[in-house]
C-alpha cells in the first residue's frame, strides 16, 4: 500500500511539473513576443490587436487554462487524475474502432472550440 502511495506521490509530482513548465513556457512567451513581433514588424506595438498577437494570446489563454483546469482537477478529485493516468490508457485500447475515432474526433472538437471561444474572448 505504501509503495502505490509513493508511486502516486511521483506521477502526481511529475504532471505538476509538466503543468509549471507550461505555465512557465506561456508566461515566458507572452514576455518574448513583444520584442519578436518587433524584429519582424517595426511598427508592431507590444500588445498589438492585428491577428498574429490575437493567435498567441489565445494560445497562451488556452495553456494557462489547462494547465490551472488539470491543477484543480487533481487537488478536488485525485482519484479522476489517478485513473485517467493509469487506467483510461487499457480501457481505450478495449474500444471498437468506431468509439475510439468518435473520441479522438469529440476531444479535437473540444480542444478546437476552446481555442476558438478563447480566442474570440481575447478579440
């Protein structure tokens, strides 16, 4: 029992990390981007409302998003981030083929209306 505790204790460890690296990435990629939208535009302003900076805003605003959304998700309910790790992996590969390309299809609608409604609130 003890073992599958500290198991946990790593994996959980490991996610968090990959969820600060995203945040970390993000926040340093709102940081860089105005100097890079100079070098290519000299006209361009920090925070400049033309469609490249609108794109990377909500890129950025999805990241952060996920990466607070899954943060959450695991303090509130650990045993829903414990078997979406660990177990969702054998049960998905149990599929039909026709669930499992519905699935991939529905979580790329979502992702795709995340962005979509992200970047229409950025706008």
């Amino acid at each position: 029992m003890n073992t599958k505790l500290n198991q946990l204790n790593r994996s959980i460890c490991l996610v968090c990390n990959r969820e600060w690296l995203t945040l970390i990435f993000a926040f340093a990629i709102f940081c860089l981007f105005p100097r890079l939208a100079r070098q290519l535009d000299v006209t361009a302003a920090p925070i400049d409302v033309g469609a490249l900076s609108a794109v990377i805003m909500a890129i950025l605003a999805f990241l952060v998003f996920k990466a607070v959304t899954w943060g959450i998700i695991r303090l509130i309910w650990p045993v829903f981030a414990s078997y979406s790790e660990n177990q969702f992996n054998e049960e998905f590969l149990s599929l039909s083929e026709l669930q499992k390309v519905l699935i991939y299809l529905g979580f790329y609608l979502l992702l795709l209306m995340g962005f979509v409604g992200t970047l229409a609130a950025v706008l």
